[in-house]
C-alpha cells in the first residue's frame, strides 16, 4: 500500500516522515505503508493525505507559547476558525502540539533585565499569560470542536522523525478506517 502525505507549505519546521510505517490492515494483519511526502498549499491543516483530506486533517502547534499567542490575544478568533474549518472539512481532526505537559504548565523563566532606547531597565518574559489559562482554553476548544489533541514532546532531531511517523500513524489511520 502507498500513502501520499501532504504537508502544507506554509510549515517552516515540518516533521521528518520516514519512508515506510508499519500498520495492522482492514483484516487484523500487519501491513506496510510506502509514503510518498508532497509539499503542497493546503487551505485547512498542515498534514492529511492526498484524495482523503475529508477524512484526517492534522493541525500543528509548536507548543505552549504559540498556543497561548494564539487562545489568550485579541486575534483569538482566528483559531477559533481554524478549528471550525478542521471540525467542517474532515472527519477526524487532529491538533499535533509540540511540547510535553510539564513543558506547558511550567512557564519559561523570565528573561535578564535589558535597557530599553531610553535608559531605562525594562523586563522581559517568555510568557506573558498562564500557562493553566492557555491550556484550558485549548482543551475547551478542542473538546466544543470534536478535535483530537495529541501532545508529543519533539525536542531533538530523533524525536522529530519519531512525531511524523505518529501523525503518519494518525493519518494513514484514517485511511485505513475508512476502508475497512
């Protein structure tokens, strides 16, 4: 069996996918699944598979502080409609969010004290909002919009591979669903 994975353009540091996974097929016997990687412009998603899309469209965050940017600003609503076009447009959506739960709910120290242009000792930090805050408005969302979160910590080269043979599990999980 072939799968074609489609990942979005717009992503900066896609996950490595490895050439081949290994599945248990629609008759309960394991099965190998050759994967082909197409770089394409999705306008829902980062991930899913080409002719399946209405079925698994994989979201990608890269961890707490994106998250937080993303639940707690003023722009809020954009996520808002990210998950609305997910939940609208396949049967399984999934967020793929980089990071581990300590990572989340353990925030950055704050940065050294700086001068800003003027002299005058200015404070930075990582994070501006509670993590607890961030993560409940995620798990809020995610629950009213029927998507799967999936929390994987990706921190070095190995565990990036190791993330896309996951989402490439979630994805062609969803092929093979529907098939049976």
């Amino acid at each position: 069996m072939q799968l074609t994975i489609q990942r979005d353009t717009s992503e900066q540091r896609p996950l490595a996918f490895p050439s081949r996974i290994r599945a248990r097929g629609p008759s309960g016997v394991g099965i190998w699944i050759d994967l082909l990687i197409e770089d394409v412009s999705l306008v829902t998603g980062d991930y899913t598979v080409k002719g399946y899309h209405h079925l698994t469209l994989v979201e990608r965050k890269c961890g707490i502080l994106e998250i937080g940017k993303n639940i707690l600003s003023p722009d809020c609503h954009r996520l808002e409609r990210e998950f609305v076009r997910l939940r609208d447009e396949c049967r399984y959506p999934i967020l793929f969010i980089e990071g581990s739960l300590a990572s989340f709910l353990n925030p950055p120290r704050p940065k050294r004290p700086r001068r800003d242009g003027q002299g005058r000792t200015v404070q930075d930090t990582d994070m501006a909002f509670s993590p607890e805050e961030a993560v409940f408005g995620l798990f809020t969302l995610c629950r009213q919009y029927g998507i799967m979160p999936m929390i994987c910590p990706v921190t070095g080269v190995d565990q990036k591979r190791k993330a896309g043979v996951c989402v490439a599990l979630l994805l062609a999980a969803g092929v093979l669903a529907h098939a049976s």
